[in-house]
C-alpha cells in the first residue's frame, strides 16, 4: 500500500481523473463567461427598454449602479461604465449603424421603430441570439474581448469576423487589439490570385482566406533606400512579428533556400509550410512595383519545389509575392496564364527611418544591455503581469 503510488494502474487511474477535472474547469469557466454575457446582454436590453417606455436618461445607469454595486458588494461588472458598455453590447448587435449614431442620452421613437423593424441582415442575427443564444459565436469570448469589438467595429459583420477569428486563434485581447488596429477585416482575402482555376473549390477558399493585401510589416530596423535582403532579413530576424502578421497556420521552413536544378543553385527568398493548407508556401519579396516577370520566377520555383521537396500527400505548392506597389490589372494579366496556384500582394512598413540614419541605430543586443543595466539585469517583465 506505500508503493501504490508507483503502481502503474494507480498512475493511470490518476491520470484519469486529472484530465476529466481539467476538462470540468474549462467546461465551468466557459459556462461561466457565457452566463455572464447572457447577463450583460440582458441588462442591456433592459436599459434600452426602461428607456424606452420610461424615456429614462443616463441617470438610471447611475442610480442602477449605485443600487447593484450596494446589494452586491463582492461582484465586479456594475459600475455605469459597465452598464453602459451593456446598453452598447446590445445595441451594437440589433441595430443598424446609422440609427446607432443618433443615440443620444434619451432614445427617442426613431429607435424604438428601429428595435422592431430592422433590416433583413440584422433579423437574422437577432433570430440566431433568440433561438441559439447558447450557441452564438457572440456569447463565447470574454467580455472585454466584445468591449474592444464594438468600439471599434463600423458593422455588426465586421464584428462576427473578429468574434470568430478569436474563437479559432484563440487570441488574447492583445493580439485580438493587434489584428483591430491594423484592420485584418479589410485585408484578409483581398489579394490578386489564381487561385479559383488552378485549385479545387475547397482549397481555393480556404488559401484565398489566408492571405491579405497589404501585409502590414511591424520593423524598426529598415532605412528609406532598404534593398531586398535587407528587408528579408529584417522579416527573418523578427520571425514572430512575420509570423503574427502571416497568420496562423505558417510554419517557417527557411531562407534563401536553395532549389538545385541541374548544377545550379537557384535560392527561394522564403519558405513556409501551412499547416491547414497542407503545402509548401513561397514568398517572394520584391522592394518595387510588380511586373509580370515576377511571376513568372516564382511559377519556376513552384515547379521545382513540387518535384524535389512535394511530399505525395501535401497539396500542390502555393506561390505568394509581396511587393512594394502593385497594378491590380497587371496583376491580373500576368496570372492569367500561369497554371500554378499565386497570389500577389502589397506590403506597408509602418517604421522607415531617414537614410541619415542608418549606422547610427542600435542594435537589439544593444538595446537588451541598456535595458539590463537599468534594471539591475532583473528582466523588463514579469511574464506573469503580462496578457
């Protein structure tokens, strides 16, 4: 009996009953986080009716509050700030844009009619909230994740697109304020492609979905006249930064990776496998405008990559080129007649430093020293602080 904890059926027994008790607390906090939502979007509701009928301003929000936070001393969510951002939680998903504007502190009868009448898009998400409320992609990310989604979102689309990319990525509100900030909704699937005659119809989608145009490069180190390599290794030293921005599924394989064909090297600038597309990616970068024998090189390197790396169970090798500028029918014309699968993007750099500048930055070595020295070699951060 000493030793049972050694025994191996104990362990696995023990094992067991770990997983199903950290299975129950995901199933308990998701519950959680739904039931409080469901909550908010009631007390959302109630305000705006209250409002309504009782033609009540914003001092019930206050005197609300007051009354809540009294009976429930303990429970964090009453405050009128709170409150407010309920009315706007249910608000935001029942009514259009344009009569959200004119709310003003009394609602007036325009939005009472709007509550009863609205178009043909919003009725459909009302009737999923009404009778799937558990379901609704809305009610399974955390509040302040929905804070940041409707003071920001122009459309209740728009949202829906964050909500569930949270839900897939499983993004922290960071990297969720991250991807609002620089408009994923407006970049993803926006790219020049081929993809629709030279992959089949599920594939095709899901590779449109994946990449944007532009692609939105975070880097600190690049001057005004960067060439290529410079901005590739500058993409490669930042990898993660890169990666964030690729989105999820990219698996980074390598630089300049070189393709011998017959003798000769030929290097591919980078190389990516996605992991949902199940295929080899390569990016071509290109510091100026597109032309059409840009193409052309990566349709060569596609080629070879499906004879000497392929795997016969991966997906035929998908081609992406990133370029400074672009002419969307050039971009157009110059697939046209290509059989393999290429996309073709722009890039934006939101740091570019003066020519002037360049040898006179520090490095990030030198950056990380200074840092240590200020903070007695103790970190910039706890980890644990961190969201």
């Amino acid at each position: 009996m000493e030793n049972i904890k050694h025994n191996n059926e104990y362990k696995s027994w023990l094992t067991d009953i770990k997983t199903r008790i950290k299975q129950t607390q995901i199933k308990a906090a998701i519950k959680v986080n739904t039931e409080l939502l469901r909550l908010y979007w009631d007390l959302g509701r109630d305000i705006v009716e209250k409002q309504l009928k009782s033609q009540w301003g914003d001092t019930v929000i206050r005197q609300l509050s007051k009354d809540l936070k009294k009976e429930f001393p303990d429970l964090k969510g009453f405050s009128s700030t709170n409150l407010k951002y309920c009315k706007r939680f249910y608000l935001f998903y029942t009514e259009d844009i344009s009569i959200r504007q004119q709310i003003g502190g009394v609602i007036g009868q325009q939005l009472a009619d709007q509550l009863q009448t609205t178009n043909n898009e919003n009725n459909v998400i009302l009737h999923q909230l009404g009778e799937e409320l558990g379901n609704n992609p809305i009610f399974q990310i955390p509040w302040f994740h929905h804070v940041h989604i409707f003071s920001k979102c122009k459309s209740v689309n728009e949202a829906l697109f964050y909500v569930r990319k949270t839900i897939e990525n499983g993004w922290s509100r960071s990297m969720l304020t991250h991807h609002l900030e620089l408009n994923l909704y407006a970049r993803e699937g926006k790219a020049v492609t081929n993809f629709a005659v030279t992959l089949p119809a599920p594939q095709s989608d899901l590779a449109m979905q994946t990449l944007k145009d532009p692609y939105v490069f975070d880097l600190m180190t690049l001057t005004e006249k960067y060439t290529e390599r410079e901005l590739e290794n500058a993409l490669t030293e930042n990898i993660t930064k890169f990666l964030i921005e690729l989105g999820a599924g990219f698996a980074y394989v390598g630089r300049q990776v070189p393709l011998n064909i017959d003798g000769t090297d030929y290097p591919v600038d980078l190389l990516f496998y996605h992991l949902k597309l199940r295929c080899f990616v390569v990016i071509e970068l290109k510091t100026v405008k597109f032309t059409p024998d840009a193409a052309g090189r990566t349709s060569f390197y596609l080629s070879a990559i499906d004879d000497i790396m392929r795997h016969p169970t991966d997906n035929p090798t998908i081609g992406l080129i990133i370029c400074k500028e672009k002419n969307n029918l050039v971009a157009e014309y110059a697939l046209r007649g290509i059989n393999q699968p290429i996309g073709i993007s722009e890039y934006q750099l939101t740091k570019v430093f003066p020519e002037q500048f360049k040898g006179s930055l520090p490095s990030i070595e030198e950056i990380e020293e200074e840092l240590n020295k200020k903070t007695g070699d103790k970190g910039i951060g706890n980890e644990e602080t961190r969201e």
